[in-house]
C-alpha cells in the first residue's frame, strides 16, 4: 500500500469516526474570571473533549476564525528548566511544557489531527477560514489532511512565516520559515485585504502620477496588497510580549491572520494554545475568543496574559491531576479568611520543604455552587510574600481553595 493510499485510509476513519466521538458525555467544572457575562472561553482539557462541547453546546457554524498551531510530530520533548531553592541547596527540575511524540508513529499523528480538524469545520461558519501553523517537518500530511477536510477547493494560500533566529547548519541551507495553510469551508469567506510597505529600488521616490508614495526612516515605499511571505520577528529572548512558554508565537503574526479573515465581535478560537497568543491577539482586536489547551501552565500563562479580561474557564474532571505536596492550615471568620500554605517537593521519595511560595504558580479562593467555581481572592506568586495570607471575606460559604503549581498539577482543597 501507497504511502497515499494509507493517509486516505486514515484520514477517512478519522472522518466516519468524528461523528461517533460526539455522542460522548464530558463533565466541566468552571471558573468564572471577570462579571461573569463573558462570552470567551478558556478549555483546559485535550482538545478533542472541547470540540465536542462546543458542537454540543450549539456553536456548530459559529466559529468565524481558527487558527492552530499543534505539535510538528517531532518526537521532542519541550521542556522548561526550573530551578528550586531549598532551604540550603538549589536543585534544577524539568517542567514538561507538552510533548510530540506518537505510540503509533505517524498514523496517530495524522489520525488525531484529522478526526480534530473535522469537528473544526463543523464548528466554522460559512465565512470563517481556518490557519493551520506547521513546518517543514510536516506540510506535505497536513496538506493532504486539509485537502481531504475542507476540500481542495476551499485552499487559499499558503503563507511563508520568514524569521531570522534558529534553523542554521553547515550541511544544509539555514531553514528560517514555518509554513501556515489557510482554508475556508465556503467561497462565501471573509478576505479584507491588508496593506503592506514595498520600498522603492534605491529607496528613491518614483513620483509616477496617481502612486501615492510614503517615506521612512529606509526611505520611499508604496503601500501594496500583503504577500503570502510574511516577515515576522520571532519572540525573542528579549521581547516584551515573552512569557517563557515554549513555542511562543508572535502577536503580529496571530494579528495579521484575525485582521484579514474576520470584523469585529467575530468569534476567534485556537485549539492548541500553548501561552495564550490567539486569545491575547482577539482580546485586543476587540474579537470574542475561545481557547484550549491541556496542559495547565499553558491556562496559568493565559490567564496572565489576559488580567484584565472577562472569561470562563472550564476544566474537564479527568484532566486534574492532583498532587499531595501541599499542607493547608487556616483560621476562618466572618469576614476574614486566614491561610497558612507550606509547600513541598518529593525527590527520591523525600518531601523536602521549600522556601514559601517556590513551588506555587498561584491560588484561587473560590465559592463554589453546581461544580461553578467564582472567585474571591486570586493570588500569584509576585503577590505572595509570607506563607500566611490573609484574604477579605464577604459572607461566601462552600470555599475552596485551589492551588496549581509550576508543573500544572491542580490541588482542589475544601475548606469544612
Ligand atoms: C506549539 S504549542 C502552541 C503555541 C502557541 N501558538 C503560542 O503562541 O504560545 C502547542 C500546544 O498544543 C498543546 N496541545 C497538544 N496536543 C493537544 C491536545 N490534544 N489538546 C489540547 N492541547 C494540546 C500543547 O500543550 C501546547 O501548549
């Protein structure tokens, strides 16, 4: 059998089984960030559950734009190095960001992504279009993957994301692209063309009747319809929009997409996504967003990055993994919650205790009423000094306290 004819095979399981997933029952518990009248949502499971939600809860045809940026089938680990004080040494650990490697190889690979991107065009409206971020290491199955979901008619381009940093060898050109492959589910799409600078030969003015000409600081260009090669910085280490998750992706790039696929109060969404970049992107482009990632330190760094934003975050119950390392003690009045929270760290079957807060990425307060979390207090580790915390209570019962950590396990704690 065709390497070809294996991807069809594949591809048309994915397909017939799509329909069959979304008879599955999922549960969510949800934190409620902002007023509450939000329609932003931020998933914390794997994406296949979010999906099925989302086409359950009535957003078949909804969706306006989604972009996607999944793993490259690498067969990589993307990890962070944390470095812990205790009390008298400094220990160096790795936190798991997500890892790209298949039990059954590539035919897994491909599997899952088609069987996801299916229950994606069910969920796009008849204008929307969809970005799907890649390399070279896997364009050629997803193309196919594409051609096969949405139809080799509805391609529209394949966008060339040059950048400066990575990819250099002396056996092989320096490979300093990623591509992006943009399709619609219709001809009825959204396209608003952008506008993009083109420098003059010399940087001279040409002074041709009826060109309008700008300078800047290189010297004269025009204003021409954007090209599908789009020169981007990558985030660098110094960049201010960094946040340390790996694989970050620039905001100009997501933004680029947003503005020529859809207007405004579009609903955007992004399936995999890692430090929360798309959602940032559509806040700020006055979009609607919903976003999902299973790996938690994606949701913390998310929820950061969106402070000011008003959305719901839902947790499916099979992915909190819990963790024993924390001891809470508190004291608890009318009007005032006291938390004394000492963390820990097992290595080697040891529970060694380490200075307050090294440990911890942050704590909700919450009260909780129908598996709905609203929060009382939030607290991060730059807003924890001591291990004694005093929260301000306004009459809430049924509190809980959740803690998550700087490897994403979530510790669920009621307080009697
Ligand atoms: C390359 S990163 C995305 C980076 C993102 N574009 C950004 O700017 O930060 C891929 C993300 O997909 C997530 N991921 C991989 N498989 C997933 C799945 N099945 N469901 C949900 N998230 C998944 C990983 O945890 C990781 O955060």
């Amino acid at each position: 059998m065709t390497i070809l004819n294996k991807m069809y095979d594949i591809i048309t399981k994915a397909i017939n089984n799509s329909e069959l997933v979304v008879s599955k029952n999922i549960k969510f518990s949800s934190i409620i960030f902002g007023n509450g009248i939000n329609e932003n949502y931020l998933y914390l499971t794997d994406n296949l559950y979010c999906l099925i939600d989302l086409i359950r809860r009535g957003y078949s045809n909804k969706i306006d734009l989604i972009y996607i940026d999944p793993p490259f089938f690498t067969n990589m680990s993307f990890d962070k190095k944390i470095k812990i004080n205790l009390e008298d040494e400094e220990i160096v650990l790795k936190r798991n960001d997500f890892s790209d490697s298949y039990e059954n190889g590539l035919e897994q690979f491909i599997y899952d992504i088609a069987l996801r991107m299916n229950l994606m065009r069910e969920l796009l409206s008849d204008t929307g279009s969809i970005y799907v971020h890649v390399d070279n290491r896997i364009n050629h199955y997803i193309r196919i993957v594409l051609d096969e979901v949405f139809g080799e008619k509805n391609f529209i381009n394949e966008i060339i994301w040059v950048y400066k940093s990575g990819g250099a060898s002396n056996r092989r050109f320096s490979k300093k692209h990623d591509n992006i492959y943009l399709y619609s589910k219709t001809n009825k799409y959204i396209f608003n063309q952008q506008k993009e600078k083109s420098y003059n030969r010399g940087y001279k003015p040409y002074k041709f009747r009826d060109v309008i000409e700008y300078k800047d600081d290189l010297g004269w260009y025009t204003l021409v319809k954007a090209k599908d090669v789009w020169n981007i910085n990558m985030v660098g280490r110094t960049s201010k929009e960094r946040v340390n998750y790996s694989s970050q992706k620039p905001l100009e790039l997501i933004k680029k997409a947003i503005l020529a696929s859809t207007n405004d109060n579009a609903i955007v969404a992004d399936f995999y996504l890692g430090s929360g970049t798309t959602a940032v992107a559509a806040s700020e482009l006055n979009r609607k967003w919903i976003g999902c990632d299973q790996n938690p330190i994606s949701i913390i760094y998310t929820e950061r990055r969106l402070r000011n934003s008003d959305f719901t975050l839902l947790i499916e119950k099979e992915s909190q993994k819990f963790c024993r390392t924390f001891d809470i003690e508190y004291y608890k009045d009318e009007k005032n919650l006291y938390l004394f929270v000492k963390d820990y760290i097992n290595i080697h079957n040891d529970k060694l205790k380490t200075k307050p807060f090294l440990y911890i990425e942050k704590i909700y307060v919450c009260n909780n009423q129908n598996d709905s979390f609203n929060i009382v207090s939030s607290l991060d580790k730059t807003s924890i000094k001591e291990n004694k915390i005093n929260i301000t209570l306004n009459g809430e019962s049924n509190l809980y306290i959740i803690i998550v950590d700087l490897f994403g396990n979530i510790d669920f704690h009621k307080l009697s």
